[in-house]
C-alpha cells in the first residue's frame, strides 16, 4: 500500500463523493450575503477552490474570477470546469502564503477549507493574508464545520463505493478530546492500493473569534446553517462574515 498525500487520488473519486452538495444553491446563497452586506463590487477571489465546482455558478452571476488551490491534481479539474468561460485565472498557492498582484471585493474560502488549518496560528497567520487581498470596502466570506454537525455526525462513519476503476473505503473519526476530525481513504486501482489521510480542526466558536481578533479583519456578521440568522449552540455550518 503507498502512502499518498491529501487529494493526490482522492481527486479521482472527489466529485463523487460531493455529489450531495448542490453547489448552485450555496453559491446562491454567498451572493445572497454579498448583497445583503451591501457589496457591489464583482472581483472574486476562491481561496482553496479544489475542484472548483462553485466556479461556473459564480461565473454565471456575473463574478470576474481569479482562484487558488495548493493541489495541483484539484486544480487540473477545476480548469477543466471552466475551459469554456472567458478571463477566469486559477494558481496554486498554498492559502496561507497567498500572492496576488491585485485585491478583490470579495473573497470566499468554503467548504471546510479553513478546518485544514492545524493550529490557530496559521488561522491568524491565514486572516492576514486575506486582509492583504481584500480592498478596503470588501468583505471575506469563510465558513466552518462546527464541533456539534461533527460530534453529530463523524463520530464514526464509514463509506464504500466504486468510481469507474477505483474502489475506497473512507472512513472518519471524530476525536472529541482534541477535536480532530480524521478521514482515512483507501483506494484501490487496477494495479495499486493507497492511503491518504486527512486532518481536520474542528474549532469553537470562540476559538475563531479569538483569531479574528488578532489578525487585521473583523468579524462583522454570522450565519448559520444557510440562513443570514446569527449561528447558534446548533449550528451545523457556521459562516463568518469579515471586513478590514
């Protein structure tokens, strides 16, 4: 079995894994917030776009893109999604060492892609590179797994499937005493088998909120669960608003 690191043939099985999510109506619903935070600027910038599935529904409304992505394999796909759309820039670069010669009036980073960060360090560490590429009346736009969706439903939790060639496994597990969430994939080809494994942080609210502190961004709004109401004790998917 070799071991492989995260997204390197997770990527061939990812979309399917993700076919529950309609990202038409979660990029629905960041312009909902964007409007409702009175943004009117079109510059967007996707930090941590993997396969950039939320690209083309943010192309349609009317977004000039640029995106970033560290793994190379994701990003292949995700320029493949938007082959046929005009002036959309994708680069690697890690999310944490962002370097970009323009700012942009909003920025996303979604799906779990800040619970990749280990520590909070590199949260604060993260929200200052944001601030660098955010103009001034702009608004950043991340959300968050939160410990009650993972207690609630990756405490234990194991998949099998099949995707043309590749059989895997996934299994994740939830540690309620450092609150890591781990998901372990094996995958199985037509000559080789492999692991790759993926750790998340599952942050408290509070553990956020003191990042935000320290870093150049303020929190200016929470909405929970895709509604512009504040996050609650239940909130499943926490998304935090932040300006300069």
């Amino acid at each position: 079995m070799k071991i492989v690191r995260p997204y390197e043939k997770v990527h061939l099985i990812y979309d399917h894994l993700m076919k529950h999510v309609d990202y038409k109506d979660w990029a629905e619903y960041i312009d909902e917030i964007v409007e409702h935070h009175g943004i009117k600027g079109v510059e967007l910038l996707d930090v941590a776009c993997g396969s950039g599935s939320f690209l083309p529904h943010f192309y349609e409304m009317g977004y000039d893109l640029t995106a970033v992505e560290l793994s190379e394999e994701m990003i292949l796909q995700a320029k493949e999604k938007v082959e046929y759309f005009d002036d959309i820039q994708i680069f690697q670069q890690d999310m944490t060492q962002l370097s970009l010669d323009k700012t942009y009036d909003v920025v996303v980073c979604l799906f779990d892609s800040v619970n990749y960060l280990p520590s909070s360090d590199l949260l604060v560490l993260f929200f200052n590179h944001i601030a660098k590429v955010l103009k001034p009346e702009g608004i950043f736009i991340f959300d968050v797994a939160t410990q009650y969706s993972c207690k609630r439903h990756f405490g234990n939790f194991t998949e099998n499937g099949t995707v043309g060639s590749v059989q895997y496994n996934r299994r994740c597990t939830y540690s309620f005493q450092d609150n890591i969430q781990t998901s372990v994939f094996t995958l199985e080809t037509d000559d080789e088998t492999f692991k790759e494994t993926h750790q998340q942080r599952i942050y408290s609210i509070e553990e956020i909120e003191r990042a935000i502190q320290q870093s150049g961004l303020r929190c200016i709004a929470t909405h929970g669960d895709f509604d512009l109401d504040p996050i609650d004790a239940e909130t499943e998917r926490a998304h935090f608003v932040l300006k300069h």
